[in-house]
C-alpha cells in the first residue's frame, strides 16, 4: 500500500539527523586528528557529536517598526 502524496513529508531529508553514517564520523574525526587510517580501526569509533545548526536572529515587528520610525524621523528633520 502506498503513502498518499499529502502525507508525505516535504522536509524529510533537509532536516538534521540526530546520528551520524560510520563515514561521516570517520571524516569528522579526521578533521579533529582523533582517528589515523593506518593505525586506527573503523570499528569501536568513539561518538561524536552532530554539528548544531546557527540559526541567524530573525527581526521582530517591533524592530522593523523602530528602524522605519528612525528613517522617518531623520526625513523630517532634513
């Protein structure tokens, strides 16, 4: 049975994961100097952490509003 086109999620692979493939822990550890290809094995990787997405402030109503009564004051005084 197939899943209706209204049911499926849009967002599914834009979202974070919460863990990480055995290749992208390999390459983050690398990164860090915490794994040697040579010496180390692929198995018994220690955890690591998934990178925490930075979300840029976004401008409230009220600051939009204070920055367009700021423009409309010095417009006025000119």
């Amino acid at each position: 049975m197939s899943l209706d086109k209204s049911l499926k999620r849009r967002d599914m692979l834009q979202r974070r994961r919460n863990v990480l493939t055995r290749a992208e822990r390999i390459k983050r550890l690398q990164e860090d100097e915490r794994f040697d290809a040579a010496a180390d094995s692929v198995f018994g990787l220690p955890k690591v952490k998934p990178a925490m997405a930075i979300v840029a402030p976004s401008k409230g109503p009220k600051e939009e509003k204070a920055e367009g009564e700021e423009e409309a004051a010095e417009d006025a005084g000119q």
